[in-house]
C-alpha cells in the first residue's frame, strides 16, 4: 500500500474524493492532484481554503512536529 500523506488520510477518513474538494474550495481537481503529490508548490491562502474546506489547520496538514 502506499503511503497517505496527511490530507490524502483527512479526506479518505471524510470519504472525500478530490473532485469534492475542488467543488468546496474552487481549485482545480488538477490542481488538487497536484498539491496531493507533492508536485505543486502551495500558497498559505491556498493552504487556508483547503484546511477550511477539511475541517483541520494548515499546520496539522502540512508540517511534522
């Protein structure tokens, strides 16, 4: 099995697919995808909606401790 990153472990735990999450923040699926895989570089207001959107903050997304 692969490994989830923190928002792919949110939004299956939500059964959330990401077209759900495009729909909730205006991002693109593509877009989405992206973040998801590491292969897209995120602004804070970006991070902000997608937090929002799941119900967590930026921080516990996004940053280890």
């Amino acid at each position: 099995m692969m490994r989830m990153n923190r928002l792919e472990l949110i939004m299956h735990k939500k059964n959330m697919t990401q077209n759900d999450l495009s729909k909730l923040t205006g991002i693109s699926q593509n877009d989405i995808s992206k973040i998801i895989n590491d292969r897209k570089d995120i602004y804070l207001t970006t991070a902000q909606k997608i937090a929002r959107a799941v119900g967590e903050k930026v921080d516990y997304i996004w940053y280890d401790y």
